[in-house]
C-alpha cells in the first residue's frame, strides 16, 4: 500500500542531502550511460559488416577463370583458362547435394539507348537462378525465367538507376530499349541492397547472349549459391574440393592460384563471425566491469549514507520505530535513487546514440543503436544491486541499540 508519510520522509532525506544524492545517482547514470554507448557502438561495427555483405547471398560462391602460372602436364604456362557449358554440366553433376542455386554468366559493357536518352551499363546473361546469389528485389514486373532461357527470348531485366537513368518519372515495364542496335522487351525492374552499383545491371537470358556474343559454348564466370544447411565449415571445404576438382579438369596445377579462382563468401562470414564473437566478448567483458564499477559505487555510498544517519535511526528507534520500518525506508529510498539514475542514464545513452546518427560512418560504425532489453536488463541489473546494497548496511544499523546510536559520532 501506498505510504505518504514514508515517501515525505525520503523525498526530506533527499532534499537535506542533496550531494550524496547526486554523487550516488551520478555513478549510477554514468555507469548505463557508458554500457549503453559500448553496447551501441558494438552494434554499429556489426552494421558495418552487415553492409559490406548486403549485396549478395551470404552463401555466394563465384568462380572466375584466368591465365596459368605454372606449367603442368607437359603444359605451357601462361595458357587461357576458357569455362564452357560442360563446366556448368559437371559441376550440378558432381555436386548436386551441395549447390542450391546455379547459374553461368556472360557480362558485357554496352550502349543502350531508348528514344532520346543513351547510356553504357553492364549486360549481363544469366539464368532465373542469378536473382538470389545478387539478392535483387523485384519492384516492378518479373525477372527472367526459365522459358526465357528456352526461347532465347530479347527481353531484360533492369535496374532502378537504368529505368530512372533511362525513362525518368515513367515506367519501364513493357517498353523496347535497343542494345547495340537490338531491341530488347523489359519485363521487370528490381533494386539491390548491394547500393547505386548493383542497381545498374540489366540481366537478360543467358542463352540469349551466349549465342550472340559467346562461340563455342563460352562463358565468363559462375555464380551458384551452397545449400544452406551446410556448416560454414562444410561451405570451405565444399569449394576446395570444387576447386580442386575443376584444376583437374582443366589440368591445372594444383598450386596455381590464379588460373581458377573462387571466391567463396563463407569464408568472408566466417572471419566476420570470429571477429564479431571477440568484438562483442571485449564488450561485454567491459559492460559487465562498467556494471560491477557502478554496484561497488552504490555499495560504498550506502554504507556511507547509512553510516551518516545513525543517530537520525537511533532517534527514531528511541521514538518507537521498528526496525522493518528502518530497513523498509532505507531501502526504498536506494532503489528510488537507483532506478531514477538508471533511467536517466539509459535515455542519455539512448539519445546520445540517435544524436549520433550515421555521422560515424568514416570510422566504419553505421547506426550506432542498442537493444532495449540489453539495456533494460543492465539497469535492473542496478537496480537489485542498489536494493542489497541499502538492505545490508540499513539491516546492521536497525540492529544497534538506540542508546549507542545516539551516542555515535
């Protein structure tokens, strides 16, 4: 039940102690202030890297060919490494527990124009599988299919940037836009999380650019995509062996690193995980040491507090008071002090954050910000610290005898 007596005699407590008070609710503040800003700051590191992976499938996987630097096999060095349609074959053949989603692809650098406006954008020809390795989000339309690829049909996705680059304020979906001089249907518009770059592709069938631009089955480079159930450690050894098995195919020596290269994002998150694990343990070590700062300093002021009023307790206990009430009062006041510095330094923290903003961008921390519930749990973390801490020393002086602390100096 309410008490307004109690809470005059708390609310006059304060008032006649003003700078115990402050310094008491100061080390509290400071302590949720500094935890929640550690906390955010960690936070924003993790959105960084976040970031640096939005543009494509964190499970992506893209092989690229290149020259030999070693001889092999009574083979030159120096020879071409050319992927063909057979590449892709033996791959899904090989490892078809393994790969979720697959596509070869061709990528040229051309002119396009509709009606008055012309700019050069990067083709690519893909399968209807290319759209999850690049996470492109289709806003308008579709992307490619799978009888697109069948019919080698003239018809392309494209970019945001493109369609504003291209049509302005218009839709682009169902208009004709020529390529070096072949017009081509666009039936879909998409926007990439990967940023302005990766929203100015157009993605057309990759059949229908391989038997214009590429002879002899060629291709550029693959992209696929791991099952997902696999292990980061199953994804890096999965593309060793997939490495290691294309150099024999294309006899390769084993050690040459760059006539086939693959780069594999796993490893990627992988070293991003280690790194977030010891970041986010740095942390955690220093808001639990921040914490512990905080309780050791509300336990040190509370003894001093109760220290300070023994002989105001020895007058009340002389008046009739009982020792429940004692304790009663001293306790609530440490957690009225403890929860009303908590929270104001929560919301500092809090607002310091959102002040903040991006503007930590050039030291690689986006969107400084904390969970609710971490900081939450932290001040009443503090809370109950304050709680024991009043409680201990307010129960030792509610068992002295009236006439000692009286007699106290």
């Amino acid at each position: 039940m309410f008490d307004l007596d109690r809470w005059r005699e708390i609310f006059q407590a304060i008032s006649k102690n003003k700078l115990r008070t402050a310094l008491s609710g100061f080390t509290i503040s400071f302590a949720i202030l500094l935890f929640t800003l550690l906390f955010g700051i960690g936070n924003g590191l993790k959105h960084t890297f976040e970031k640096q992976f939005a543009g494509d499938s964190q499970n992506s996987i893209y092989i690229n060919s290149g020259r030999t630097t070693k001889p092999y096999k009574g083979l030159q060095s120096g020879r071409q490494i050319q992927f063909r349609n057979d590449d892709s074959k033996f791959m899904n053949e090989k490892f078809e527990d393994e790969i979720q989603y697959f596509s070869p692809n061709i990528q040229r650098n051309m002119q396009v124009i509709y009606k008055g406006e012309q700019n050069r954008y990067n083709i690519r020809g893909v399968y209807p599988d290319y759209q999850p390795l690049e996470s492109a989000i289709i806003q308008d339309g579709r992307f490619l299919s799978y009888l697109d690829i069948e019919n080698r049909a003239k018809v392309v996705a494209v970019g945001r940037l493109v369609e504003k680059d291209l049509f302005g304020s218009l839709s682009a979906i169902g208009k004709n836009i020529n390529i070096e001089g072949i017009s081509y249907k666009v039936v879909g518009v998409f926007n990439d999380p990967g940023g302005d770059n990766d929203e100015r592709y157009i993605y057309t069938p990759f059949t229908t650019m391989q038997g214009m631009y590429k002879p002899n089955d060629e291709l550029d480079y693959i992209g696929l995509t791991f099952n997902p159930k696999l292990s980061i450690d199953q994804a890096l050894a999965f593309s060793n062996s997939l490495t290691k098995m294309l150099k024999e195919k294309h006899n390769v020596d084993p050690r040459d690193q760059a006539a086939i290269r693959v780069r594999n994002y796993a490893e990627g998150t992988k070293n991003v995980q280690q790194f977030m694990m010891v970041l986010n343990v740095i942390i955690l070590f220093i808001g639990i040491g921040t914490l512990i700062a905080g309780i050791i300093g509300i336990s040190n002021i509370m003894v001093y507090i109760v220290k300070e009023r023994t002989k105001e307790l020895g007058i009340r206990k002389a008046l009739g008071a009982t020792p429940k009430s004692i304790i009663g009062m001293i306790m609530m006041e440490s957690i009225f002090v403890t929860a009303l510095a908590g929270y104001s330094g929560l919301m500092l923290g809090v607002f310091a954050l959102k002040s903040l903003g991006n503007s930590l961008e050039k030291y690689f921390i986006i969107n400084p910000s904390v969970e609710t519930y971490v900081v939450v749990g932290a001040t009443v973390i503090l809370i109950i610290a304050g709680t024991i801490a009043g409680y201990i020393p307010a129960k030792r002086a509610a068992s002295i005898k009236p006439i000692v602390a009286l007699n106290d100096e």
